[in-house]
C-alpha cells in the first residue's frame, strides 16, 4: 500500500504540469475562436488578480485626453475667427 502512494506522489508533479499544459492549450483555443468562456474567465482572472501600475495607466490615459481635447478646442478656435 505505500508502494501505491509513494508512486503516485512522485507522479503527481507531472500529473499536474500535463493538466495544465492541457488547460492552457484549451483556453488558448477558445480565445482564438473567440468563446464566451475564454471571454468570462478572461474578465473574472482580470477581476481577482491585481494589475500593477493600473493608477499610473489610468493618468496616463486621462492626461492624453486632456492634451487631446486641448489640442482639438484650439483648433476649434484657431479655424472659427
């Protein structure tokens, strides 16, 4: 009996690693074909898991608009007088 359980502890690494191997594959191929459930846990992982820098991203984004909507009122004033 623990001839069976010793085997399957050094089995399970690579019991382990195979899943997934084989999770990744499925999930890429469902991204590719574009599926709702790529697309949900997709959406749920990026929910869970922290993004670094999301506030600085989100300066950035908001200070190209800024310089966007300055740009394109100064052309607004520039073309009306």
């Amino acid at each position: 009996m623990t001839l069976i359980i010793e085997v399957l502890l050094a089995i399970s690494p690579y019991v382990g690693l195979l899943t997934m191997i084989w999770l990744c594959r499925t999930l890429y191929s469902w991204a590719r074909k574009r599926k709702a459930a790529a697309i949900g846990l997709g959406m749920m992982m990026h929910a869970l898991m922290p993004v670094p820098n999301v506030e600085k991203s989100i300066t950035q984004v908001i200070e190209k608009k800024q310089i966007q909507e300055k740009k394109s009122a100064q052309s607004k004033e520039g073309t009306g007088t």
